[in-house]
C-alpha cells in the first residue's frame, strides 16, 4: 500500500522516515525544516506558514487561511486522503511546547479511522494509532517497553490484549476511566483488538521493528 508521510514541526523521529518509490511527502509548515535538515524534497508544502514565516519555494505549495478550522497537520491529512492515499504516517506531530497540539493528532488519528485511513503517529519514543470495529494489532514479539490503550469517543466493547503483562478479555473501555493504561510486552508475540467502539493504541516505538501488522477480524 502506497504510503502519505506527513512531516510537522515538533520533535522529530526521523529512522523510520523511508518514503518508498510512489509515496508522498508534505511538509506541514515548519516541518520543511525538519527536511531541509534531513536532505528531503518534498512533494507538497502545505500550511499557512506562520510558523514557518514566509511561503517556500517547493515543487508544489498550498497556502492555508491562518484562521481555519484544520491545524496545518491535519490539513495535510485531508489533503492526502483526497488524493488517494489510505496510509499515513505522521512524524514531529508530537513534543514541542504545544501540548494541545499533540492531542489534535492524537484525535486526527480517530478522524483518519472514521474515513478508513490507517494513520500512525510516530513520536520519538513511541507511536500511536487508532483502531476500531473489529480490527486487531500484532505486534512482533522483539517489542519491548511500554502499551497503553485509550478509549476515545463512546465505549469501547469487546476489547481483547495478549501476550501482555495484564491481559484483557472480553472487555469495555470507557473514556473516563483510564483501564487499559501502563501495560507492557513480555518477549511474547502481542495483540489487541476492539470489537465495537474506537481506541488509540500507545506503544513504545523501535524502528528497528516494523510496525505492527492490521488485521481484521469481522
């Protein structure tokens, strides 16, 4: 599957920023830093370049309203779902002084799920995704350190966690009440699945490791 890699301009984890042959790259305004510093040309420059501080020479550039309803991630997201693309990886979407930031890409990974889009936020230690309605993660059993789980938006029902230090059957998740947080792996092959309702799922990240495998189970 062809790939959307968004850049933006909080902290930066950049081992796993591999654009293949056929995907994209946006700059998300400042985040064009982040690529100069790296070597990368991208395909589109996209925001409304206040934090930036001036409009970019690029191949392609779309200049956003300051006042608007997206931030300038998510209106990269959107723009790579119109053109076609059902997988996005976000990086510096997460970090910074602007911690009401990192929570709008938190909620743009539930947006992207409610319009069948596989998004993953990848943060300099660990990485996000949203899952829902009968999916399921497998993670590769070299994983280790910290999983966490958050219901976002309504119950979650029929949640499942395996080969984790505290499993779950059967369970539901609620967003006011913090259950599924503070797990880990064990060396273990690991999963997690959702029956009904939509989670974020929280992991520490190695980019050693590929991310983990989607699967679903309807």
């Amino acid at each position: 599957m062809k790939s959307c890699y968004i850049v933006a301009a909080a902290e930066l984890a950049p081992e796993r920023l591999r654009p293949e042959p056929g995907d994209m790259l946006i700059a998300a305004d400042a985040g064009l830093l982040h690529l100069e510093r790296l070597g990368l040309a991208p395909d589109l420059a996209l925001g409304d370049f206040d934090s930036l501080g001036y409009v970019p020479e690029a191949p392609q550039v779309e200049v956003c309203p300051v006042r608007k309803d997206d931030t300038d991630t998510m209106a990269a997201l959107r723009r790579a779902l119109e053109l076609g693309y059902r997988r996005a990886l976000i990086f510096g979407g997460l970090g910074g002084r602007r911690f009401d930031h990192s929570l709008a890409n938190v909620q743009a990974l539930a947006w992207a799920d409610a319009h069948g889009m596989e998004a993953w936020l990848i943060g300099r230690s660990c990485a996000l995704t949203a899952l829902s309605d009968g999916a399921e993660l497998r993670f590769d059993a070299r994983y280790r350190g910290d999983f966490s789980a958050f219901c976002l938006g309504g119950r979650a029902e029929g949640v499942f966690e395996r080969g984790l230090s505290y499993g779950l059957e059967d369970a539901e998740l609620t967003p006011d009440f913090p259950l599924a947080v503070s797990n880990s792996f064990t060396g273990e092959p690991a999963s997690i699945s959702v029956t009904r309702g939509r989670l974020i799922v929280y992991w520490q990240d190695d980019p050693a490791l590929p991310l983990p495998e989607r699967r679903y189970i309807k």
